[in-house]
C-alpha cells in the first residue's frame, strides 16, 4: 500500500517498497531489458556535453526536452505499456511519457536535479518504480542542502512524488559499490505539451486587447 510521506511545504511522496511482488518484478525486468532500445546520451551539464554515466530509453507521444537533449516520439513496447496501465490505476492519473534508466552496477548514477520543465506544469506528478538492485535515492532541500531526506528503493519498490516537491527539492541516485547489481528506474510523467510549452497566464496577467 503506498503511504503518504510529508515534506512540508507542500511537498510529498507517496511510497510502497513491496508494491510489485518479486516474481513479477523479476519478469518485468528481464522483459524490460530485452524490450527497450537501450542507449548511451550525451547531456549538457554545468555548460559542458558529458556522457550520461547509465543508459536510457524512453517511450511517449511527445518529444521531451533536457539538459540539452530531446527524446523524439517512440512508441513503448508491449511490457512497458501494461505496466504503466497498472502504475496510472495506483497513482489515479495518466501519463504520456516514459523514461527508462538502467544502471549497470554500482559505479552508474545519476546527479542531483529536479524535473522541473515548464512543459510538466507547475506542480507536477512523477512516478518512479524500481527494478533489480536496491540503491538509495537522496532527496536534498534546495534552499537548505543541509536538509536531506534518504529512501532505500528496493525490487519492486514505487514512489510517487508530487506537490511542490520538483521546485523545492533535488533528487539524485549516488553511486555505490562497483559490484552492486543492475537496476532499472522507469518514471512516468504527463507532458502537457512539447519543449517550449508554457502555460497560459491568468486573465489578469494577459494584455488588454483592443476592441
């Protein structure tokens, strides 16, 4: 059962270690790795192109646009689609893009950041469910980077983030023991629109027109 963890501020998870049961998770993964066209990016980071230190695939309607890369439209395979039917029936939303990073063992990670592009709305609302070895997931308080939060993502394991977490949080997978296994984070979001996209101000906001 996903339980509710507050960060205040507006911020919150929502967090089942054991949501999929381990023989399915099994399944899913080796289905997973067989299935994702699975490959290794290029990012801009602090200005310069680096090599992303995991693999990527990804599947959605819409290019989706970071770090000065954009993912083009893909369409997802037949076990990612089934289990992002079940993830929408658990979090109660749907979504429309897919992003899939596999670390190879512990020395892959991913640095601290936010999902915060404009073409996710203000507030929005991530799942992440885990697959293979267990690493830890470090949430770190933007205005405050003393304030740290430390969740152990298991096999199996989904968490949903939402609220204003995106804009007052980073989140980051550290590295770990080189000989740690293999994991695989699949994290779903709703794209209202393509990179570029912003939200129509308030009435109030918006320039008089002429009669």
């Amino acid at each position: 059962m996903l339980r509710i963890i507050d960060l205040k501020g507006g911020s919150w998870l929502r967090y089942d270690p054991t949501w999929l049961p381990v023989e399915e998770a099994d399944a899913l993964l080796t289905a997973l790795l067989a299935e994702v066209a699975w490959e290794e990016r290029t990012i801009v980071a602090l200005g310069q192109e680096i090599v992303q230190p995991r693999l990527m695939g990804w599947a959605g309607e819409l290019p989706y646009r970071y770090s000065g890369q954009t993912l083009p439209p893909r369409a997802a395979g037949p076990a990612l689609a089934a289990i992002q039917a079940r993830i929408e029936a658990a979090a109660a939303t749907s979504f429309n893009h897919a992003v899939l990073n596999r670390y190879r063992d512990g020395r892959d990670h991913i640095a601290r950041h936010a999902d915060n592009e404009p073409e996710l709305g203000r507030e929005p609302l991530i799942a992440a469910l885990s697959l293979g070895a267990t690493r830890s997931f470090v949430l770190e308080l933007k205005r405050r980077r003393a304030v740290k939060r430390t969740l152990r993502l298991p096999h199996g394991s989904l968490l949903i983030m939402g609220g204003a977490l995106q804009h007052q949080w980073r989140h980051s997978l550290p590295k770990a023991p080189p000989e740690t296994g293999e994991r695989i984070n699949l994290t779903l979001r709703w794209l209202r629109g393509p990179p570029g996209w912003r939200a129509e101000p308030p009435s109030w906001q918006r320039e008089p027109t002429t009669p």
